[in-house]
C-alpha cells in the first residue's frame, strides 16, 4: 500500500459564513475586533458568543450599544439523524434579535436556517451554513459588507415584499391616503 492509500479520509468541515454590516463602520469601526476572510476553528462543544464583553465573546463588537453579551451560537447534532445544526440564542435582556422575521426575547432560541438575516439595533448579519461531517469541531469565516445586507440580497425575509392584488392595487395606497380598503363587487369596476 502506498502512502496515499493509508492517509485518513478527508472529513469535510462545516463552516458558517457570517457577512456582517452596519451603517456606522466606517467612522466606528465597530468591527475592528473580528478576523475577517480567514476561516477560524471553534470546538464543537464551545459556545460562539457575540457581545462587547471580549473577555467572555469570542467575537467582540466595539460598540457601547451592544450588549455585554448579545447573543450566542451552539453547534449540535439533531437527535437520530446525522445532520448538524446550529441554534442561536438571544443573551440580551434590553434588545430583541430577529433572524429573518422571527422575534427573539431574552433566553429564546430557535435554529438558525440554512441561510437567514440575523438583526439587532442597527446591525445586520448575513448567515450562511456550508455543510460538513466533523464532530470535533466547526469553522466560521467572517466577511464584511459594504452596503446594506437588505440591498445587497434578494431574501424572502424581508418585510417590503408584498403580494401584490390581482386587481393591480396596492392596499398601501389606501392606507397613504387615509382610507382603509373596501370589497367591491368584481361586476363594478
């Protein structure tokens, strides 16, 4: 056997992008604590804080705004199947989180989608889950956006979407003028 038929299998790792933007950074620099475009290992029972606090996050945000701890992320396995998740957990008391259009209190915690908007104040992250097979641990890989994430994507979550009547009218326009939508007839117009 040669020394290529002996190595290991190559496990695959999975990896979580996170694209990060916030309207202030060029003045702020609000995140000039984090690594950005190079991939960092995190064991797979660690818990991936984000906060001010650099003592206790892991990625520390420069911003007297954020919480000394504002939320966490925790990689797991799902129970009976082989698939790896993450699940995220809002450690604020003063300010809510939402990833997509979900609404996080204190303590609440949710898995985090495949791809979704994490926001809190004026924050706005982009995750992305690569899949993988290690147990051991995960890597995350930071990115940072230039322009608004909201802009940037065209994302489901977001709220100005809506559908619009077949009749071609926004219900937006009745509510600009002060008058609410009424039904009418089909045979009428």
């Amino acid at each position: 056997m040669t020394s290529f038929e002996k190595a290991e299998t190559e496990e695959t790792v999975t990896c979580l992008h996170l694209t990060f933007y916030h309207p202030c950074q060029a003045e702020k620099m609000v995140f000039r604590c984090l690594n950005f475009c190079k991939r960092e290992q995190v064991r797979a029972d660690d818990t991936a804080k984000f906060g001010r606090d650099s003592s206790v996050c892991r990625y520390s945000l420069v911003d007297t705004r954020v919480s000394r701890i504002q939320f966490s992320l925790q990689f797991y396995r799902k129970l009976h199947t082989s698939e790896y998740c993450f699940e995220i957990k809002n450690l604020s008391k003063k300010t809510k989180l939402t990833v997509n259009q979900t609404e996080l209190g204190y303590l609440n915690k949710i898995d985090l989608p495949w791809r979704c908007i994490i926001c809190f104040g004026d924050y706005q992250i982009l995750a992305e889950i690569q899949e993988g097979e290690s147990v051991d641990y995960f890597e995350t890989h930071l990115h940072l956006a230039e322009a608004p994430i909201f802009q940037e994507r065209c994302l489901p979550c977001l709220p100005s979407l809506q559908p619009i009547p077949e009749n071609g009218i926004s219900p937006s326009l009745f509510l600009s003028q002060g008058k609410s939508p009424t039904e009418i007839d089909e045979n009428e117009l």
